[in-house]
C-alpha cells in the first residue's frame, strides 16, 4: 500500500526511464524502465490500434480494363501507406460539418494509366497516384523535389504532404497496384480519410511492435517446454539477456518481483515517424482518459444520473439499496431513454453491433432487466 | 413491451431535449454508466467503446490508492465492446473521487513517460549525429 513511493520525492531518478537503444529510420529499439506491465502493455496496444492515420477509403472506378477486379484493386489501394503529415488537423470524415466530403476531412488521390501501345507490361506504381482537392484542383507537391528516396523519412518534415503516397523503395516507384497489358486502362478516383487500425487494419501506422520483459524468466511468468531433460539447453537465449542480471543457480524464487524492464521495438510502415508513433500513442491513451474523465464530471455534476439502468421495478436483487439516494437516481430515467436513440446511430467505429442498438433501447424502457444490469454484482 | 419501450423513448426524447443537454443531441454518447446496485462507496462502472487497453492500466493505477479494498474490470462478452470495472473503498471514501483521482493518475504518469521518451530521443540525436531518430 505505499501510494506514492513509485514516484518518490527525487522525481528523477525514481520515475519510469527511457533508454534507446537503436534506430533507423523505421525502427525505434528502446527499453522503458520502472513502468508497470500495465502502462506498457496498454501503450503497445494504442500503438497497435487506435493512432489516426490516412487511408484510401472509397474508390470511385471510373474505367477497369486489367485483369484485377473493382474490389480487388480498391483492397489494393487502400493498403496503400499514405502520409500522415499534420493527421491531427484533418478531421473524421463522419464529424466534419460538410456534406459528404471536403478538404479537411478527405484527401482525393487520382490515378490514370493506360497502356496504349507497349509489348511490355506497363506496371503501375503508388507513385502514379497524384492528388487533387475535392473541387478538382491538382496539388501541387513537393514530392518530387525530394533528394532520394533512401533517408526519406529521417525527419517528420520530409514526409510528404499530407495523404501523398509514402514512397520507401530506392528506385523511387513505392508500392506495385497492378500491370496493364497492351489495350487495358485503369483510371480510379481514390478518397483517403482518417482512420484507426481498429475499423481496419489498413490505417495501422506500425508494422510491428516487439515487447519483451524477464529475459531470464525470473519471474517465472513462463514454463519452458522441453524435450529431453534442460530447458535452458533447448532453448535460444533473449536478444536482451545482457539487459539483465541472470538468477544465481542456489537462489529461492522471489514470488513477489513485479516486471518493471520493458524491451520494445517499434517499427512503423513508413506513413509516421517511429518517434511519432510513440508521441501519438500516449496522447491518445491521455485523450482516451479525458474522455472518461470528462464523462464522470458531466455526469455525476447532475446528481446520479450516471445510473441509465435503473429501473424501480426491477434491481436485479443486488446489495441493499439506499433508498434515498437510489428514489433521485432512479427517477431521472428520461434523461437516459433519450439518449439511447444515439447509441444507435453510433457509427464511430462502423461495426457497432445491432444488438447495441437493441439493448441501448431497451435500457430507456426496462430499466434493470437488462443483461448489463445484471451482471453479477 | 415493445410499445412500451417506444412510448417511452418517445416520452424521453422530448424531455431530454428541454433539458438542454447540449445542442448536439446526436454527439452526445453516454460511454460511462453505473451499474445498478452501486453506492457510493461501492460502484461498478460500464464503459463503453473500451477494452484491456484502458481497463488494466486503470485497474493498476487504482489498485495503488491505498483507499481501495476491491478494484477489478472485466469484459463481458469480446463481440460487445463493453468494459465493466468495480471499485469497493475502505471507510467512507468517495468511489467517484477514487476513480477521478485514478484517470488523472494515469493522464500524469503518461505525461512523465512522454517526457523521459523526449529526453532520451534527444539525448540519442545529440550522440548519434549520423542516425538521428526522427523528431
């Protein structure tokens, strides 16, 4: 129970630390220290799924004459890593104020190739997309005056403009979309909007994150299997075991030790620097938390209204109600039953279930006879 | 009972609307319930729209506040994204100032992880001049 000793007086030296260990321009390797799993884990977790990035989201076909399909080549385009260069001014495409789309929700990405007369292939490449603003207007961009495509990335200002393709590979073409063989044309119109991995795996920003702890198994959050009769002897050592001291042979197990070293690598696509990610990553974990945050104070400034599952009827036979504070909670189910028809036109993550939409109803009608009202407590 | 529920939604609606709760009756999602059953200082929380993410760094930083007898989430069912969290205090401290003081916890404990990161990184570019991590 000792509250704050974690960040002890000489704040310094007692808080989480950070050393990094390598980098390039797609990787960072660094270890955090004096964190709990807890905090790492869920950093990793937003680095996986929930930083805003830019991705081809609708593609109008204008004409399709090679061998893909409509929808095979709109996959394709949408895999396409664009550039995420100043994503935290544009906004969700379902927020902004606009009808349909417009320049600060979405970034219109045109392609037009063809092969008229050539025995060869024509290829197609990502860096064949140009922009235009939503009224037609081409873009001018400052792509091509970039030096080489090799240290594209070492800094966020040699990004692209923003939703232009990130284009990574020496000759300068970034990713194949398809070939045209003589006679066959493929002219699209791609619209690219903000997103998170967690609606689709295209607006990832990170091709992986390793996550390490306890390279010695120290903590003995793992059992080795084995074969014959050692699992050290069948096993290869960590990358990180000089990281950390190995167990002498004769010594006890220490139960209660915490993992407090952390070993990540953080690798991104190419869309964000490394660095970046990390920085978006713990701003949306903060955001999510004044979200929270800001949804208590709301909410509990109006009395209980925090309890929308009340009903009077039917408590779900829990631990004995007060009385007086359960008659004013209780009573302010309108405010509740007006809210539900919201929760049924939430489309912010675009897979809200139906049975959301169904048992968000019946929260403003039945009160406690509910699944979630009762859930056990 | 379905008639029921809609002549009571209807009812809500307009009701909810003269209140006043913010013009933008669509934006307005309610992501933070209390369960019924709750006092106060024993609750259990539904969030809606969270997962692990949230849930276990919450749980840790509150499970430090030497004020909580019981903190733990869970997730009911993984196709729904709900997120269920109780708290049960010793005495008679508050379980909303617990949780208040839990999320602004972990708001500052991100911030100091942001700044050694920041520090680290520049202290790397400084040292490494030919691989400089990005800014």
């Amino acid at each position: 129970m000792d509250f704050n000793t974690e960040y002890g007086v000489d704040g310094e030296d007692t808080g989480p630390r950070v050393t990094i260990r390598r980098t390039n321009e797609t990787t960072i390797d660094f270890m955090l220290s004096s964190t709990s799993l807890s905090l790492a884990n869920s950093l990793r977790r937003t680095m996986l799924a929930e930083i805003p990035t830019i991705a081809v989201d609708l593609v109008e076909i204008e004409a399709n004459t090679s061998v893909l399909a409509d929808e095979f080549l709109a996959h394709r385009l949408g895999l396409i890593p664009l550039s995420t260069r100043n994503v935290e001014d544009m906004i969700y495409t379902r927020d902004c104020t606009c009808e349909e789309f417009c320049d600060n929700c979405a970034v219109i990405l045109r392609l037009h190739a063809a092969n008229r007369n050539s025995d060869e292939n024509v290829k197609v490449f990502a860096k064949d997309l140009f922009a235009e603003t939503v009224s037609g207007q081409p873009i001018q961009d400052a792509r091509y005056q970039r030096n080489g495509a090799v240290d594209g990335l070492s800094s966020s200002e040699e990004l692209p403009p923003r939703g232009q393709p990130v284009i990574m590979d020496p000759k300068g073409n970034g990713s194949l979309i398809c070939q045209l063989r003589r006679g066959q044309e493929l002219r699209v119109r791609c619209i690219a909007k903000k997103g998170i991995a967690k609606e689709h795996a295209k607006w990832a920003p990170t091709a992986a994150i390793g996550f390490e702890y306890d390279p010695h198994n120290k903590l003995r959050h793992t059992t080795l299997w084995y074969e014959g009769t050692n699992a050290k002897e069948e096993w290869p050592e960590s990358k990180n075991k000089d990281w950390e001291e190995p167990a002498p042979d004769g010594e006890a197990f220490r139960y209660d030790s915490e993992p407090t070293q952390f070993y990540v690598n953080l690798e991104g696509t190419g869309v964000m620097p490394p660095d970046q990610i990390l920085h978006a990553g713990i701003k949306t974990l903060q955001q999510k938390l004044a979200t929270v945050i800001q949804q208590l104070s709301t909410t509990t400034d109006s009395g209980h209204e925090l309890n929308g599952a009340a009903g009077d009827a039917g408590m779900g036979g829990m631990s004995p109600p007060d009385p007086a504070a359960n008659g004013t909670a209780y009573g302010n189910q309108t405010a509740y039953g007006g809210q539900t028809p919201a929760y049924a036109q939430q489309t912010a993550y675009g897979g809200q279930t139906p049975g959301y939409g169904g048992a968000g109803s019946a929260y403003g009608g039945m009160g406690g006879a509910t699944p979630y009202g009762r859930s056990g407590y | 009972m379905a008639t029921d529920g809609d002549h009571e939604m209807a009812d809500a609606t307009a009701g909810a609307e003269a209140n006043g709760t913010s013009g933008d009756f669509v934006k307005e999602k309610q992501r933070l319930r209390l369960l019924p059953g709750s006092s106060d200082t024993q609750a259990s929380f539904a969030f809606e729209k969270e997962d692990h993410t949230l849930g276990n760094a919450l749980r840790y930083m509150i499970m430090k506040n030497p004020d909580v007898e019981f903190c733990g989430y869970s997730i009911p069912h993984p196709s729904e994204t709900v997120m269920n969290l109780r708290i049960q205090t010793w005495d008679n401290v508050s379980v909303m100032d617990v949780l208040k003081r839990g999320l602004s916890d972990l708001a500052d404990l991100c911030d100091v992880v942001e700044d050694k990161f920041t520090a680290a990184r520049d202290d790397f570019n400084d040292s490494h001049p030919d691989r400089v991590a990005t800014k």
